[in-house]
C-alpha cells in the first residue's frame, strides 16, 4: 500500500529562491534581490507538486544491510543511519515538469530569469519534501514512536543504483515520475528518500555526521559560524 499526497500549501521567498541558487541572501545584490522577488508569482504558477509515500516493515539489519518487505539496501550509510529501525519509511517528491520546460524556455533569451526561476524550482521541491516529512513525523509521533535520519540513494555510504529498489516499490510513474538507466529522477526536481522509524531513534543525527568530509567542509563551516 502507499499514499499519494497532491494538495500542498507551499510558500517560498525570495530568501528561498536566492539560497536555491546558491546564493548567500545577505551578500546578493540588488538586482538578483529584485530578480527573485519578480520571478516568485511565475513560478508558483508552474509548480505542480506531487509524492507518494508507503512504510515497509524491516525483516533483518546487518552490519551493513538492511532487509525489509520488498527489497533491501545495503551500504556504509545505510548501516549507519538505520540501525535499530523496525519499520522504513519510503517516499518519492516532485514538482512536475513544466517548470522546468519554461526554464529551457528562457536560458536563449534571458538566461539571469531562467537560473532564477530553476532556483526556484529547487527551494519548491524543498518545500514539497519537508511536507511529506511532516505527515510522516505527524503519523510517527501518534504511534508514540520516533523517527531517524532522512537519507537519500546517492548520499556517500549509498550507491545511486539502489535507487531502482525504491522504483520497484513505489509505482512513480502515478505521480508522473520515472528513473533513467542512469538512476536520475526524472522530472529533474524531485527526490526521493527513507526514513527509519522505531522505538528509540534520534533525528538529531543529520547526513553530515556520516561524511568523511565533514572536517573541511566549508559548507558545514559557514552554518556553524552562523
């Protein structure tokens, strides 16, 4: 079984649009500042939000795999960040492709408008996924349960190729998705990621503790320091 959620409240700024494109808000200039702002109405007008969600419950946990009803995942991170789950939650996001055509659209005539708007696009998807999010913590927290990292094929520790487990399940295609052999997601902004649930886990664990690179990560720098 599985839920598709289509209805979604979803309300992004300018703020969101400029950290979509990789920009700092506080160092952006006046005219990418007025360039998202104007983009904002258009975009909202393109997206069209979809997901679909199902929980699976965990047959066996080993080292680095983990069995659940209908597949397996196995890798370095996943060994990390599920550990303990007794049941995962699955789930699929996108915002269409019509966005993204008007993109293609634009990058020959006015290519600041079209990086805008896919920025856009990028915080949208955001939004959509951090939903799905909440209905799962929401179901979690009345079964008195506890939820655990969200982790995505491809993260280190996670080969993208198991991506394709997360295919076979969840019938995508409901929700105008598919992978490519290369195990892209298309429309090109959706995600797709697991969270474990059981009795006794911590979502205070985040990605970065798992990456090899989180000692000199200039990224994780700059949040700390802010």
């Amino acid at each position: 079984m599985y839920e598709i959620v289509d209805k979604f409240d979803i309300e992004i700024t300018a703020t969101d649009v400029l950290k979509g494109q990789g920009i700092d808000p506080e160092r952006a200039s006046e005219r990418l500042v007025n360039t998202a702002e104007s983009i904002l109405a258009e975009a909202m007008s393109l997206v069209e939000p979809a997901a679909m969600y199902t929980l699976l419950e965990v047959k066996n946990f080993e080292h680095r795999k983990i069995d659940f009803v209908g597949g397996s995942f196995e890798g370095s991170l996943v060994g990390k960040a599920f550990a303990g789950a007794e049941h995962l939650y699955l789930a699929v996001c996108t915002i269409g492709e019509t966005l993204e055509k008007k993109v293609e659209e634009l990058m020959n005539e006015n290519p600041l408008a079209a990086v805008t708007l896919d920025g856009a696009g990028i915080a949208a998807i955001g939004c959509v996924s951090k939903a799905v999010e909440d209905i799962i913590s929401k179901e979690t927290c009345e079964l008195n349960l506890s939820l655990g990292m969200r982790a995505q094929p491809g993260q280190e520790g996670w080969p993208i190729e198991q991506q394709r487990q997360v295919f076979s399940i969840l019938p995508a295609e409901k929700i105008g998705m598919k992978l490519t052999e290369s195990c892209l997601m298309l429309p090109r902004k959706s995600v797709s990621f697991v969270i474990p649930r059981g009795k006794e886990l911590s979502n205070s664990v985040v990605p970065c503790d798992f990456c090899s690179k989180r000692n000199r990560c200039d990224w994780k720098k700059e949040k700390q320091a802010g």
